[in-house]
C-alpha cells in the first residue's frame, strides 16, 4: 500500500460477491479498522466499524468529505442501543417497530459510548437498521455499530451497483462486498426526534404521512424544514448541489425538451409518450441522443434512478434531459434529488 499526497492510502479493492465466508472477512475487517463497503436497500454504504476511529477518519478521507458531516450508525435488527443513543423513547421505539428494518434514519441524542468522529461534533445521532440481507448478516457479524456513508465522492452520485463504488473508491479502499441490487435505490428517509415534533430532514421512500400514521402526530415534511434558513446544514445531502453526474442535468416537460441545444451527446429519461415521442424525434433530427423509458411509478423511478444518472457519464453524454415529474408527497423523494442534481 502507498500514501497519495492527500494521505488517503493507495490500494486495489477486493471485489467480493456475498458468501457466508465473505460476510465474515468483510466483518473481521471492519472489527481490525478496514473501510468495507456494502449494499444496503437504499444505496451502498462505505463502512468502518464505530469503534476503529482511524478507519471514521478514513472515510472522510476516502470520501473527500468535510469532517464536520455526520455519519449514519447502522445497527442489526434487534441490537441493543445502550450506549449509542442516550436513551430509546416511546416515539423512537414505535418508529423502529413500525420501519426497522427499513429505509429509516432516526436522529437522536447520542449515547455515551458513540463517538464524536462518527457524529461530527455533535450531541446527537443518525441511527439506522438497513434491510437488506447482506448488510444484516455483515452487522451481526460486526457486532458493534457500522458508520456508513454513501460509498461515493463527495457530491457525487450514491453507488447503486458495486461496480460504481469500484470505479470511484477502487483505488483508495480496500474491500467492496457485492449483493443483491439496491430495492430501494435512494438514500434513507431521516427524520429528527430531537425537538417535539418530528422533522423530515431528508425524504425517502418513508413518506411523512406513513410516519404520522404511526406516531399520530403531525411531522413537519421536508419542505417545511428546508424553508427554514439554515435548518441542518450539517446535513450534506441538504446542500443544494448534490447527487449530481458530470452530465448537466435537466427537469424538463415534454413540451420543454426543444428548449435545450443538443448539439451534444445527450441522454433523455423519461416515460409520457409525449416526452418519449419528442425525444424521439430529437434522436431522428440530431443523432446523438440516447432515449431512456422508465415506468412511472415512484419506487420504479428511485430504484432506477442513480445508475440511469451514471448511465450518462458512461456514456459520455454532456447533458441528461430528465422528465420532470409531478409534485406530489409520493414523488418528493425523488424531486428533491433530481433537483439537487440539476442544481
Ligand atoms: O440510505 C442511507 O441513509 C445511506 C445508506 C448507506 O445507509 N447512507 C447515507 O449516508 O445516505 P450519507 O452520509 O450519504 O448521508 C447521511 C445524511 C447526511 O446528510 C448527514 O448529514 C445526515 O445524514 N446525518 C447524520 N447524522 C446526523 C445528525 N446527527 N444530525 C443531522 N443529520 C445527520
Ligand atoms: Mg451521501
């Protein structure tokens, strides 16, 4: 292994397709403060044991991400939390009976035990318990917390393949385990319990309503939080610019595709037959532009999403034109990343 200039350690990642055996080196790793990044439902993560602090550092290092962001715990189902959060209320209980495993991040007072490298200097926690199968298998094995970011550059795109975490951390980390595709495919709802009422600081696939049908109480959504001038800005993926390609990226109606120059390669995504039949006709007058259809549905286009935004840098298209969806709580997931990523 070398050192960049940087001081992130230069090295070959391992590609591991999930196996029990597998599972437990990836988690030994992680106990002796190896970085081992892994598929979650939402997108994968780039872990490091919460007690290995030079391997938090690492990620931070890896990520080119400022030290000050927190990081997501991420526990097994059925973990106990002494320790890691100051205390599991009746509301945070109910949430994580209710979602757990699941696309959920709770952020809470932090525990005792949890490190300020993992919160950023803060008193409170991102606590989450993915539900995919590798990840739950590689956490019992882990047997403490496992930090994890999106296992991308910083404002980068979230990997939802492994072969995205290996083209953008293959040279600086040292193990990659593979499984199943994300079923989700963008990152987790978070929701803050650290004031009275519950605040959306990031959508997800967990909507605002789903949660106060379980809390019965109102939530403030995530367009009532974001209004609020500097509400989280410890909170990177409520930077305006985020989750973006190299590609410029566009949100556009069908009516407003012949708006944009494509005298470049361009990738237009989209599912109306207005907005496919114009694109169409784009391809037919221009040549270089690549039609994309998705279904529309909201889980159909979040699952696909992220690889279909990477689509475009592979294929060295300058500009993605994405059909704009519509405004409605279903859909805010998936508005708030396409317009960080057309920001
Ligand atoms: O789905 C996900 O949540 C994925 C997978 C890997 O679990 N993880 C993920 O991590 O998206 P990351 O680091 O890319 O985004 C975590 C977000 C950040 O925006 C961070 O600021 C916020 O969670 N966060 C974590 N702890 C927090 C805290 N104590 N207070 C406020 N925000 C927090
Ligand atoms: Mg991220």
């Amino acid at each position: 292994m070398t050192t960049t200039d940087s001081g992130v350690p230069h090295v070959h990642a391992e590609l591991l397709v999930a196996s029990d055996s597998h599972i437990q080196r990836c988690a030994q790793a992680l106990k002796q403060g190896l970085l081992v990044a892994f598929p979650t439902e939402t997108v994968f993560g780039l872990g490091a044991a919460v007690n290995q602090l030079v391997a938090i550092e690492g990620i931070f290092k890896a990520k080119g991400r400022p030290s000050e962001h927190p990081l997501i715990a991420h526990v097994a189902p059925g973990a106990d939390l002494t320790g890691w959060v100051a205390e599991v209320t009746p509301t945070m209980q109910k949430l994580m009976d209710a979602f757990w495993p699941g696309p959920l991040t709770l952020v809470v007072p932090k525990g005792a035990c949890m490190p300020l490298q993992v919160t950023g200097g803060q008193s409170s926690v991102g606590i989450r318990c993915p539900s995919h199968p590798v990840a739950i298998e590689l956490l019992k094995a882990t047997g403490v917390p496992v930090a994890a970011p999106s296992a991308n550059r910083f404002g980068k795109v979230s990997p939802t393949r492994a072969s995205h975490v290996l083209a953008e951390l293959g040279d600086r980390i040292p193990l990659i385990l593979d499984g199943d595709v994300p079923e989700v495919g963008i990152e987790s709802t978070i929701v803050s319990l650290l004031n009275d009422q519950p605040a959306i600081l990031r959508p997800g696939a967990i909507t605002a309503a789903q949660i106060e049908g379980v809390l019965g109480v109102a939530v403030k959504t995530h367009g009532q939080v974001s209004k609020t001038p500097n509400a989280n800005p410890r909170v990177s993926g409520a930077l305006e610019k985020h989750y973006s390609p190299d590609a410029k990226v566009w949100v556009l109606n069908a009516n407003e595709l012949f708006v944009v120059p494509v005298q470049q390669k361009t990738l237009c995504v989209g599912w109306s037959d207005a907005f496919l039949a114009q694109a169409d006709a784009l391809r037919e007058k221009h040549g270089k532009v690549v039609v994309e259809a998705l279904s529309y549905n909201p889980s159909e286009v979040a699952k696909a999403l992220y690889a279909t935004l990477r689509q475009a840098d592979e294929l060295a298209c300058k500009q993605v034109l994405f059909e704009k969806p519509e405004e409605s709580a279903e859909w805010e997931a998936v508005n708030d990343r396409l317009k960080r990523a057309s920001a």
